[in-house]
C-alpha cells in the first residue's frame, strides 16, 4: 500500500488548552514516527479557538526536537499571511536543525476570517492573487544561486523542498506549471478533487525538484476496534466541522452518541460531501475504504487525519490503520 502521512491541526478539545495541544501533538509524531509514517505535517490556522498550530514553524521546532526520522512540515504555510524572505529564514532555520527532514507546503488561503487575515498582515495589500509570483520567488531565496539581492540567512542553498497545497484547480495548474509535488485538501474539500488531479498529471512539467507527478491527498481516518466505537469517535469531528461551516467556530467537542440523528437535513448533506474522503468503522471496514479511494483516485500518498477528542483514542486510530498499511 502507498505511504501514509500525518496532519495534525494540534487540537484543542473542550476543558484543556494549547499546551497541553502542543504535547499531544509531540506525541502524536513520535508515535507516527515509531509506526513507519512518511511525515508529519501542521496546519496554519489563526483566530480558530480549537487549533492551536498558528505560529507553526515554531511548533515544528518542538516536534523536530523530539523525534529523529520522520519528515516534519507545514501543511501548510498560508504564504500570503508571509513574506516570502520571512518563511524562507524560517524554514531554513528548520532544516539547518533538522537536516533532509523538513518539508515545506504552501497555500494561498488566508487560514482564518478576512479580519483576522487583516490582523495578521495590517492591510490586505498581500493578496492570493500574488500567490505564485511569491512562490517563486520564496524558492528563489532557498535556491543554490539566488537571483535576487537580498540573502534569506539560513535559507540560501538548503533547497528545502516545496510542495503546493490546494483545494481547487488553481493549486494543481500551479504545481504542475512549476513542477511541484501537489498535495489537495480532500479532508475538507472534496469537491474538485478529480479534475484537480487530472489537470497536474496532465500538464505537469519536469523540473530539478519533481521529474514526475506526484500526488499526495488528505483523507479523513477513524478506526477503532469496532464499527460502533469508530462512528462514536468520529462524531468529535463532525460537530466540529458543521460548527464551522455555520460560522461557530469552537473547541474540538467530546463525542456524541446519535449525532446525525440530531441534526437536520442541510447539516447532514455538508457531511456526506466531506465523508466522501474519508474511512469510518473497524480495521476491516476502513481497509476497504482506503483501498477504494486510492484505486479512485491513484494517489501516490495519503496525508491522514483524524480528529478525536480522546488523545488515546486518536494514537489508537493512527495504530490501527498503520497495522493495515503493514499487512499490505
């Protein structure tokens, strides 16, 4: 079976705080890196009260430091929040500690609302539509022989490896126009999925870092040791994503028993779309789930994520599935 990875939003479940967030999330990667998982990725999100990765090169220092194999990265870095120079120093700060370990997604969304994307940036001169331009010249600055006059220290030469996140098809024609790994957030956006995919392979470019498409696509994961206990857990994340989508935000809520029985038909046809990627159940029903969507899609890699409010519970979920990785 294709290699699996993580993503992990760090977080922050009803009664606890971040900093009990960011120790979950070392966990997670140091569990994921004793399982055989490819990377282990965090996601820029601000102004969300139940994700607590917002400074997320700094969070990638702390997980960096306590493990020692896994590939680490942000998935992704909102790069119009950014100047380019800026996350250039940053992860180049990562991968002088961290050598041939970091990973580097990009993404064009603000990862918040347009009054926070303001907070961050002060004015919204720094727009999306600025994105690939920025790209480029982010990579510039990590480049061997940087073509501008301004040196990103570290940075310069590390060549950290970029990849461009997306949830349409804007990200799979700029990834396969730059000749990029492309990585497609189907957890939570499924709905161009397989027309993003065909337009990257299909005018995909070779370039010095990529010679061929590659293809990485998020999917939700809930295992457990039965059906029933897989569907309770999952209902965490379900809560938590109708809450956003109505625009009440929140902590990650405990489970509920009957949880789609309790909400009506708009809020139940939001979760369909989103269930489309994803794998609910025991060992067995998840194992054809995975499978199904990879022979679907043909995906290279899956990013894995799986929101449980019970943090063993959750380490239980990433077990499980890398068990049915391993049997082949």
């Amino acid at each position: 079976m294709i290699p699996f990875s993580i993503l992990d939003l760090s977080p922050i479940t009803e009664g606890s705080d971040a900093a009990q967030s960011f120790r979950n999330s070392l966990s997670l990667a140091q569990h994921g890196e004793k399982l055989g998982y490819r990377r282990y990725w965090l996601a820029e999100h601000h102004g969300m009260p139940g994700i607590a990765s917002a400074a997320t090169a700094v969070l990638l220092a702390y997980v960096g430091a306590g493990t020692s194999t896994i590939r680490i990265g942000a998935g992704g870095v909102m790069l119009p929040n950014h100047s380019p120079l800026v996350i250039a120093e940053q992860f180049g700060t990562l991968e002088s500690l961290y050598p041939g370990r970091i990973d580097l997604g990009l993404g064009r969304a603000p990862g918040s609302d347009q009054r926070t994307a303001r907070a961050l940036r002060r004015n919204l001169e720094s727009d999306a539509d600025q994105f690939p331009q920025d790209v480029v010249e982010l990579m510039d600055f990590m480049s061997k022989a940087p073509q501008q006059p301004v040196r990103a220290v570290p940075g310069a030469g590390l060549e950290v490896p970029v990849w461009i996140l997306g949830s349409s098809t804007f990200g799979a024609q700029l990834a396969a126009h730059l000749g990029l790994p492309y990585a497609f957030a189907s957890h939570f956006a499924p709905q161009q999925l397989m027309q993003a995919i065909q337009i990257y392979r299909e005018t995909f470019k070779p370039s010095a870092q990529l010679q061929k498409p590659y293809v990485m696509l998020g999917f939700n994961v809930f295992v457990a040791d039965t059906d029933e206990e897989a569907e309770f857990r999952a209902t965490s994340w379900q809560q938590a994503f109708v809450n956003l989508r109505s625009g009440r935000p929140g902590r990650l809520p405990p489970p509920v028993e009957g949880y789609r029985q309790k909400v009506g038909p708009a809020e139940n046809a939001l979760l369909d779309s989103v269930l489309s990627c994803s794998a609910v159940g025991s060992p067995a029903r998840v194992r054809e789930g995975v499978q199904a969507f990879i022979e679907r899609t043909g995906a290279d890699e899956l990013m894995i994520t799986s929101q449980v409010f019970d943090h063993v519970a959750r380490l239980r979920s990433y077990e499980l599935l890398a068990g049915l990785r391993s049997q082949g």
